[in-house]
C-alpha cells in the first residue's frame, strides 16, 4: 500500500472520489454506506479534515497518488447521488474518467471488492443517477460486497438499509483497506494492477 503524500495536496483538485451512501445518524453503519465508509477510511489515512460542506455533500481534500484529490459524501441521499458528483465535477472540471465512484454490491459477499474501469449501473440506483445526470457511463468504480439477501423474498431496502453483523463488519474492515490501496492506484493511473490485486 503507498498512501504517499500525506501533506497539503498542491495545485487544483484533478481527481475526484466520491463514496456512496445516505447521510444521517440512523444509517451509520449500514450496508448501503459502505461507500461513505470507504471514503472515511481514506480520509483517515491520508489525514484529510472531512468537514466542509460543499456541492451538496460532505468534502476533503488530499494528496493521493501524485494527485490532488477531492473527497466527497454526497449528501443528496443514495438515489440522488448524481446531483452532488456531477457538480463537483462540474466545478473543477474533472472527467468521468477522473472520477472514481465506491459503492456497496449486494452480489459480492462482505470483504470482496470490485475494480472496475467503467460500465453500467449494475442496477445500483446511486450508479444509475450519476451516470443518467452526467450522461456517461465511464467512471471507474470500486465497489464493495455487503452480501446477497438473507433470502428472495426479504425486501431489498430493508436488507440494505440493515445494520452489518459484527462478522461481515470484521470482513468489511480489512476491504476497506484494500479500496484505499486500490483508489490509490486508479488515481496513479493503474487501474489495470488494482484490478489485478483486488478483484
């Protein structure tokens, strides 16, 4: 893992990261913050002060991977995601390919993570609004297991709205971990090695 660069990040903001989730105590530790939880973890290593509200959304700064990267948690709720990353965006003019987007997957069990280059919302609804607000598909995006429903009929809001057991928060802990060393290396520009080390 590098996490380099600990010291005010120089120059403007050329890479943006932003994790999903909901904001507000009552979902502080669910399934569906784990993106919010990741960006935390990012936070805390690199020594970013996550505390300005801006572009609707919770912010820092840092420098990560020969970057200067701006921290977001949107703060628009889950399936409004799009309107405080396209902003950002919007602001200092960083393309979707500089725009890496973590979030939770309900396919992946807890502790597994996926790198991708690019591709469709996989039917994940904060996905499906950033890339239907910014009009592209081509964000990389790290997305991290929180485990399929306990069965078919449990309702799928209430799964991911669920609280994590202390077993799949244990292997969500070492995840988040490797999403910071896998953010770091997509900002550097190899996304391919993070795809190889992590998926």
């Amino acid at each position: 893992m590098f996490f380099s660069g600990r010291q005010a990040a120089p120059g403007p903001v050329d890479f943006i990261i932003a994790g999903l989730g909901n904001p507000g105590r009552e979902y502080e530790g669910t399934r569906h913050n784990a993106g919010f939880m990741a960006v935390d973890r990012l936070a805390q290593k690199m020594g970013a002060d996550m505390r300005r509200i801006r572009f609707k959304g919770v912010t820092g700064e840092c420098a990560l991977g020969g970057g200067h990267v701006l921290l977001l948690k949107p703060g628009t709720f889950m399936n409004l995601s799009g309107q405080s990353v396209r902003e950002a965006m919007g602001f200092y003019k960083v393309p979707p390919e500089r725009t890496l987007i973590i979030f939770d997957d309900i396919n992946l069990p807890p502790g597994k993570l996926r790198v991708r280059r690019k591709g469709s919302d996989g039917g994940h609804n904060g996905m499906k609004n950033i890339i239907y607000l910014s009009g592209s598909d081509q964000f990389p995006r790290i997305k991290l297991g929180v485990g399929q429903k306990p069965h078919p009929d449990f309702n799928l809001a209430d799964w991911v709205l669920s609280k994590f057991s202390d077993a799949d928060l244990k292997e969500l802990d070492a995840a988040l971990d490797k999403a910071s060393a896998a953010a770091e290396l997509i900002v550097r520009g190899e996304t391919d090695r993070a795809m190889n080390l992590y998926n």
